[in-house]
C-alpha cells in the first residue's frame, strides 16, 4: 500500500526515559535509549510532518529539518513541555518510558552513606498521555505504548482505554530481538475496533513505518469527516 504523506500535520512524539534527581548528582531512571521514538520522529519527518520531539535525556539525537527537538530532564518537565503544544497538534505518539514515580524531596546536598539502610520517598509523576487524552479534540490521534512482562494483552487493551489512545504499540520483553537499546523491534498493534496485528521482528524504522501507516490512516479518516 501507498505511504500516507503527513505534509501539513503536526506531530508531537514523546521519547527516551525521564531522570528524577535524587540529590544533585544521583536518580531514577530507566533503560529506555529513546531509539523508538526518534525512529519514529524521522520517519514522520521523512514523509512530511512537522515533528515535535519532547526527548528524555539521551546521547542519541534525532536528525531531519522538520524535526524540532524539546530536551527534557523530568516528567514534569515532558508534561510541561507536551502540554503547551499539544493543542496546536494533529497527532501525538506517546513513546517516552515516563518514571512513574520521583523522590517527593529531592535532597539539595549529596546524600552521605551514614545508615545501613536508606528510605527516599516517592510520588507519583503526571501520567502525561492520560492528562493529554483528557483533552483531546475529535480529530486528534494519540498513539501510546505499552511495555509488559506478564498479562500484556490485557494490560495493553486497557490502557487503550483508560489512556483514550486510538491504539496502542505492546512491547513484548518476551520476544527476542525487541526492547531497550536494540536496533530491532517486534511489536504487536491493539485497535479499538479492529483486529491487533503483530509484526515480525524488523529494524525500528520499519517498525516506525508500520505505526505510521496506521496512524496515516486514522488521520485521513479523522479530516475527511
Ligand atoms: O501506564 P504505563 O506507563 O504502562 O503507560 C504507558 C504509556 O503511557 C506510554 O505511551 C507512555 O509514554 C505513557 N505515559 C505517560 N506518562 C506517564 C506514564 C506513561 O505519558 N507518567
């Protein structure tokens, strides 16, 4: 089938994992390498779009002149940022590994290693993709991601929901050859109202195609009303 040309569309994709200072030189992260998304982001760029990626700290960089890049430490910050532009948008893809949680005080001096045991409160971050669906126009189309290790469909079908996403990427840590820093990816798509479809195991700008195929065409469906 025919590429979708996404000239004239704005997108804004999430990336990369978020870093929530634990004291000025330590945090919580995680293992996301922000490679999904900036795959995404090319890929878009590439057929057209006005790309707008909030990234996660990362040393990879995305690399296309429509592509703008918002660098972003903490969740608060990718909310921030997503917030004040997501209104102005025609689609958003949410693929940044978002902490769910950030040390509720974080120390304004170096934690010393005095106690055998250390406890650091935390509270949980602003699900961005849910505050976002929250507002979400009848012509915009959210995108999100899900990462599982047991019940994947299950989970991912209901944060289809809980989310308003129009469908939802699950990343299988199960399936080799897909996950954190690799080059490749194998995913499995969940709609709304149609059947999930699973993909064979593909470098990530293949996979970057296949999601924007399918996003190609909902944003078709959505302007033609
Ligand atoms: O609930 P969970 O983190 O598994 O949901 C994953 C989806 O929600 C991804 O699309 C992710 O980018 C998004 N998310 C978010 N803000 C959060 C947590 C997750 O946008 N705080």
């Amino acid at each position: 089938c025919p590429q979708t040309s996404f000239t004239g569309k704005s997108i804004m994709i999430t990336a990369g994992p978020t870093q929530e200072a634990i004291d000025p030189v330590r945090y919580i992260s995680n293992q996301s390498s922000g490679k999904m998304g900036i795959a995404l982001a090319e890929e878009a760029a590439r057929r057209g779009a006005a790309v707008h990626l909030v990234l996660g700290p990362t040393h990879l960089k995305a690399n296309h002149p429509n592509i703008r890049t918002i660098p972003v430490d903490t969740a608060l910050e990718m909310y921030k940022a997503a917030q004040s532009i997501h209104g102005k948008m025609d689609a958003a893809v949410f693929a940044a590994a978002v902490a769910d949680y950030a040390p509720s005080q974080p120390a304004t001096e170096k934690l010393k290693k005095t106690d055998e045991e250390l406890h650091i409160s935390l509270r949980k971050n602003p699900d961005i993709a849910y505050l976002l669906g929250t507002q979400k126009n009848g012509r915009q189309i959210h995108v999100g991601f899900a990462l599982e290790t047991e019940q994947e469909s299950k989970f991912a079908l209901e944060k289809l929901q809980n989310k308003n996403f129009d469908f939802i990427v699950l990343n299988s840590l199960k399936d080799e050859g897909a996950g954190f820093q690799k080059d490749t990816n194998q995913i499995t798509l969940f709609f709304k109202n149609k059947p999930s479809l699973k993909t064979s195991v593909l470098p990530k700008k293949e996979i970057a195609g296949i999601i924007l195929d399918e996003l190609g065409r909902l944003l078709d469906t959505t302007t033609k009303e």
